[in-house]
C-alpha cells in the first residue's frame, strides 16, 4: 500500500514513476483472493476510523464499498469451542498490560531487543494460565502481522514509538481492498519478482540492483516495511 500509494501520488504530481516489486502479486501485507463468488481479504480488511483517514477518501474515489462492522466483536474457537468474550478480552487486556512493562524493561537492557526477546522475559515472571498461553500465541500472531515480521525478528524499540491511531469506526472493505490497491495503481509500470539487493547512489543517478536485473533511475523510494528490515537494506 505504501509503495503503490506513493507512486499514485507522484505521477499525480507528473512523475514518471515504475515499481519494483519483489513478489509475483500486488499489495503485499494487502492480499484479495477472489477464487470464491465473493472476495476474501486474507491480510488488511479493515479501515479503522475515519476521522481524516485518506484510506476512507480513497474507497470513495475508486466506488469501493465498506461496511461499518464492530472490530471487536470477534469470536475465537478452542478445539470447535467457542472462548466467551469475558475471557478473550480479559486475556487480551492481560496481554496489552504486560507487554506495556516491556518499556521500562527495554530501558533498563540499554540496547534494542526484539519483541520475542522481550515478551520471554516478560513472561518469565508471569504464572499463565493454559487457555492464557494459547490466547498469548494468537494475539503474538498479530503483533507479527503489524510488524512485518516474526517477533525474533522485530524491534521493541519500533513496537514502543508506534504512536496515532486515528478515530472512529472500523469499515470493512466489503468489495476487497485490492480494488482501492488497483485504483491506485491505474497504469503505472509494475516490475513483479524483483528483489532488491542493493541501492547505490552516485551524482547524477540512483542504481537499484535486484537479484536478476538493474534499474537505474533519478531517485528512489524506499517503502519496505520499517524495523529490523529496514536495518538490513541500510546495510546493503
Ligand atoms: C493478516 C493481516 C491482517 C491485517 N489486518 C489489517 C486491517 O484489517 N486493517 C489495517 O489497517 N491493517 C491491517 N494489517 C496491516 C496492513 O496490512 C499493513 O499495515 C499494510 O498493508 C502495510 O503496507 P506497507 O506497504 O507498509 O507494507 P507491505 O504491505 O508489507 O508491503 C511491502 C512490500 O514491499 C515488498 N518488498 C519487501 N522487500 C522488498 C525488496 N527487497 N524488494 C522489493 N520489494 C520488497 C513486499 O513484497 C511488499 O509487497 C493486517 C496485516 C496482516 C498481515
């Protein structure tokens, strides 16, 4: 989203722009499968709030329909049993606290830790009940998804500096978030399998070598997901 969207907005402004995509699909973390009559957001499906939310001017732009639903208001089964809502929440409540102790842990380590340093040592105070271990696991699942990354791999100290979140309530994107994703895109050149390697700059030109090929263009923007991964390609 943050690529395709940047690219949108920078032809809009009369750039001539292509992106390099290192997987053979659109969207990334953004993924519509449309094998049944109807789509299935597999990653995103929610637009949450939208007080000021350029996701919500964007479904409009591109007629893609949403739906006001309780974001909350999920279910979660233990072996085809439903878990009662008190309980998933006073997990989740129990999750968010301990996890919040991580600030001062992260402190008192003086160095970045990842999260599942972090939530190991956290949990290594806390007596958890069996049905608490399981819920741990799932709502881990979700910190991974907002971080693009697996928690060995994801940094405390990016987990702590994330910061707004914007108001309101969470629309479903009924008709499927690819269609905002293709809307965006419109024409705009999509180069797919193109892992980038390695980034060089030099006076006149920014040359961009991927596993297979090398593009060589004015400038470059960079809009892989942040943490861990952004340290590597800074060491490229
Ligand atoms: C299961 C799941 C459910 C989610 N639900 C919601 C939700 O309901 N609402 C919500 O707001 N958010 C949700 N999110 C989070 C949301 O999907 C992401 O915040 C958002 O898609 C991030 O977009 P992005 O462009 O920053 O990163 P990404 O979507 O991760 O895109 C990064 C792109 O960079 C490409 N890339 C990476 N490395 C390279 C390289 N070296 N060379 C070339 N290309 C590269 C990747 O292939 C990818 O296409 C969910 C995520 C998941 C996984």
């Amino acid at each position: 989203m943050a690529g395709i969207s940047t690219a949108h907005f920078l032809k809009a402004s009369g750039h001539e722009v292509e992106i390099l995509e290192a997987r053979d699909r659109l969207g990334g973390r953004i993924w519509t499968d449309r094998e049944a009559s109807y789509p299935i957001d597999l990653g995103a499906a929610w637009i949450h709030g939208n007080n000021q939310n350029p996701l919500i001017d964007l479904a409009e732009k591109f007629s893609v329909n949403t739906k006001v639903t309780d974001f909350e208001d999920s279910f979660v089964l233990d072996n085809s049993k439903s878990i009662s809502k008190l309980k998933l929440y006073s997990a989740y409540k129990k999750f968010e606290s301990y996890l919040n102790e991580g600030e001062q842990i992260l402190e008192e380590a003086n160095r970045n830790l990842s999260l599942r340093e972090l939530l190991d040592i956290i949990y290594k105070k806390k007596d958890l009940s069996a049905l608490e271990k399981k819920l741990f696991r799932l709502f881990e699942r979700g910190l991974e998804s907002e971080n693009a990354a697996e928690l060995d791999k994801a940094s405390a100290i990016g987990y702590f500096s994330e910061s707004e979140t914007i108001s309101g309530p969470d629309f479903l994107v009924y008709d499927g978030y690819d269609k905002i994703l293709k809307g965006l895109l419109g024409n705009i050149k999509i180069h797919f399998k193109e892992v980038v390697k390695k980034i060089q700059y030099d006076k006149n030109a920014v040359n961009i070598y991927t596993e297979n090929n090398s593009f060589q263009s004015e400038l470059a923007v960079v809009t892989v997901p942040v943490f861990r991964e952004a340290e590597r390609i800074n060491q490229l």
